[in-house]
C-alpha cells in the first residue's frame, strides 16, 4: 500500500511539475510571438512609407517620430518597470501609478505643443502612458495572451489610423494616426483604475457602492477638507498616505500644504 501511494504521489508530481512547464512556455510563447508579429507589422510599414514619401518626406516623418517617441518615454516616468514589479507582487498601485503618468502626460502633451505646434505630436505622450500602462499591468496580472492581443491590435489600429488620415492631411495624418492608435485601449486603463482603487479601500477598511467611497459604517466618505462626498472615480490617495481625497486642486494643494514634508 506504501509504494502505490508514492507512486500516485509521484505521478500527481510530475503531472504538476509538466503542467508547470507547460503553461510556462505557453506564455513566453504568447509574449515572445505578439512581439514579433507587432514589430513585423511595425517593420514592414516603415518600409512601405519610405517608398511612399521618398527621402525627404520619410526624413520629415522619422524626425517627427523621434519627437514623440522621446516625448512618450518623458511622461511614463519609468513608471512601467513599477506596474510589473509591483503588481506582479500583488500590490494595489495602479491608481496611483496611473494618476501620476497621466498627470505627467499632460504636462508633457502641452509643452509639446507650445514648442512644436503640432498637435499630433502634442497629444502622443498621453496616448502612449494609457496604452503602455495598460499593457504592463497585464505583464505584472500574467495576462500573458490579452497582452498579446492588445499589443498586435494596436499595430494594426496604429497602420489603418495613419494610411486613412495621410489621404487627408499627409505626413501629419501619419502622425496623427500612431498618436490616435492608443486611444481605443483607454476603457482598459479605467477598469484598472477602478479595480485598483476599490481593492485599496477594502485594505483600508473601507468600500464602495460603485459610485461612492463609503467608510466603515456604509456611509458616504467626505473629502476632509471640503467635506463633499468622495466619488470612486474622482478619489486619489496620493505615495506614503492613507487619505481618501477627491482629486480637485484646491483639496490637493491643501492637502500639501499640511502634508508636503511627506511627499
């Protein structure tokens, strides 16, 4: 009875041990085939557009890229290496993560524009820190085949986007294209958001009715210093607090004016 008993243990063992491995390789294999394909299909349409504008107007193009993509890595904050880290631990730091980027890509987005004039370009880093946190924090869920997806449809989002609109307005459109590409993923970005915030209130003991911050009692949580109920999607619990504020300027810039040796 001893030696079938190890030997079903033994056989559950490695029939964990396969299915270990196995889920494993799937993963990287969903991750490492997304990234091929999407830096194919990325690949693939530059050349088509070196054909298509000639020298000059690919360098004007590769030159307005190269903004952007400087621009998007400026308002991420390497704020991705975070997401990965942090939610892969199980730690809930995508509203505020989010909040921050996004505070940062649009700081990022108007002076942009105030140099170079362009919207297309002025409105990149917000789309890019939507569309990289969203798939980063499926990176750190191991979402490993919904980060394929995302990542492939952007592609194709991004080269339909930019050939219909470089009919209309040309080297510009393209631009424009690869900025509006990420904008479809936003809904993404909210779910986590909302997800993240209501999990980190239940760690605070407190909830939400899916509108409303409510505390311990079920009722409506009032921002502390304007004393006004707290909506779910408005509230914000800014690095090293446990404060539930509503996001308005004035409620933030007295909360540093209390608590600003903390940040």
């Amino acid at each position: 009875m001893y030696i079938v008993n190890w030997k079903e243990k033994n056989s559950m063992n490695s029939f964990d041990r396969f299915k270990e491995y196995f889920l494993r390789v799937q993963n990287i294999t969903a991750v490492g085939v997304s990234t091929l394909i999407a830096n194919g299909i990325s690949s693939i349409f530059l050349i088509y557009l070196a054909s298509l504008l000639g020298v000059e107007g690919f360098g004007e193009l590769g030159y307005l890229l190269a903004v952007i993509g400087v621009s998007g890595g400026v308002a991420s904050l390497g704020t991705v290496n975070a997401l990965i880290v942090y939610v892969s631990k199980g730690e809930k730091i995508q509203a505020t993560l989010f909040f921050i980027v996004l505070c940062s890509a649009i700081i990022v987005g108007i002076s942009s524009f105030i140099i170079f004039k362009n919207e297309a370009v002025a409105i990149y880093p917000l789309g890019y820190v939507i569309f990289s946190s969203v798939l980063f924090d499926l990176l750190g869920r191991k979402s490993f085949v919904n980060y394929g997806k995302i990542m492939v449809s952007q592609r194709i989002i991004m080269v339909t986007l930019a050939l219909l609109l470089y009919q209309q307005y040309g080297i510009y459109g393209i631009v424009l294209g690869y900025s509006l590409s990420f904008f479809p993923f936003t809904f993404l970005m909210y779910r986590g958001f909302k997800e993240s915030k209501i999990d980190l209130l239940k760690e605070l003991g407190l909830n939400s009715d899916g509108e409303f911050v409510l505390d311990s009692q079920g009722d409506k949580l009032l921002d502390k210093y304007l004393e006004i109920p707290v909506k779910i999607d408005n509230m914000v619990i800014l690095p090293g607090s446990t404060i539930v504020l509503d996001d308005n300027e004035l409620s933030l810039s007295k909360y540093l004016e209390e608590f600003g040796d903390v940040l």
